[in-house]
C-alpha cells in the first residue's frame, strides 16, 4: 500500500470535488514522500537526491525511482511535482480499473475521466479508510493540499521529518500556482469574449 493510492482512494471516496491536475500533483508528491520513506531519495534543500536502490514492491513508486534525476545538480521538488504529476491522476485511474479495484457506473462524469467510476470494496479500501480515519499526518496534509479537507491543526501534523515537510509545503505550493493559472485564464477568456461582444 502506498501514499498515493491511498490519497487517489480517499480522493474518489471524498464528497469533495477534485480538480485532476490538484490530484495529480499531490499524487507525484506522495509517490515522492514514499521514495524517501523507503530510503530510495533524499531531499538536500530544494532538490530530490537519489539514495539506495531498494527493492520497491510498488510499480508506480518502482517507475517514480526509475525517473529520478541521478546526475548533479540534481532535480528541484518544484520541478519533479510538475514532471511526475503530468495526467497522473488518470494513470491510477486507469490501474485501478485493470486490477477491477473500480467498476463503471451508469451516468454521469467522473472528475478524473468521462466514465463516473465507483470504487469496488477492497482490502486496499479498506486500509485506506482506516489511515485516513486514523487522520495520519501525510495523508492530512495532501488531502488539505487538494482541497479534500480543512486544513489540519499543528496538533494533528505532529512532528514531521524535514525533508516530508519540505515535499508537503512544495505540493500546496504547485496546487496554488497551478489555481492562479487557472484565474488567469479564466479572466483573460472572459475578457477576449467581451472584446468579441463589443459595448
């Protein structure tokens, strides 16, 4: 079980609408957040430090390592987020529904594809739901990165290694930037149409 499923599961569970691009970027953050946990990278300031070669169970978490920047000066998170991250969200989706972890449902759109998806009850699920009912540090602060939920008190954080913090804060802030591009867009078509529209 890793970070990332286990935010994609509570994502798809979650009442709360989910941007793709949020999701993805919270995703590659927690695959990074596990490479770390597992000994496989290091974060030296702002740059991800590839580690040891563990064995990596986890095929994604396994293709996350495989891409890591091994050669000075090293990849900035900011940047691995945004490399990572691209169309990730739909990459799980689509793994979930090959393993039969999510069937179809009738009508409908899905926030993360144009088939609404429902998931299946599995032990994954079901581990899922206990860390997130369990209100584990990382996975708080991803889902608040994504808009899942408020943002969790000092008290719920805990402690945390430095290098997760570093990761959590560089997720919340690509979600942000990714936010103000899309209010940037969204003022600049709004403007092109009232030009189009005339007084």
């Amino acid at each position: 079980m890793t970070t990332a499923k286990d935010l994609f599961i509570i994502a798809l569970d979650s009442k709360q609408s989910v941007g793709q691009g949020d999701l993805s970027l919270a995703l590659a953050g927690a695959e990074l957040i596990d490479l770390i946990g597992a000994g496989a990278a290091f974060v030296d300031g702002d740059r991800i430090v590839p580690a040891g070669q563990p064995t990596l169970e986890d095929r994604f978490t396994a293709e996350a390592a495989a891409g890591l920047t091994r050669q000075a000066p090293y990849e900035l998170i900011e940047d691995w987020l945004w490399r990572r991250g691209r169309d990730l969200a739909a990459v799980y989706q689509a793994a979930l529904e090959e393993n039969g972890e999510l069937k179809p449902q009738p009508g409908g759109r899905s926030p993360f594809g144009a088939e609404r998806v429902e998931l299946v009850d599995t032990p994954a699920r079901r581990r899922a739901g206990d860390r997130w009912k369990g209100k584990e540090p990382v996975l708080a602060a991803l889902a608040w990165a994504v808009g899942i939920q408020d943002e969790p008190s000092d008290a719920e954080l805990g402690p945390e290694d430095q290098a997760v913090t570093t990761v959590l804060a560089a997720v919340h802030d690509a979600v942000m930037e990714l936010e103000a591009v899309r209010q940037r867009r969204t003022i600049e078509n709004t403007a092109f149409a009232n030009l189009w529209r005339g007084p």
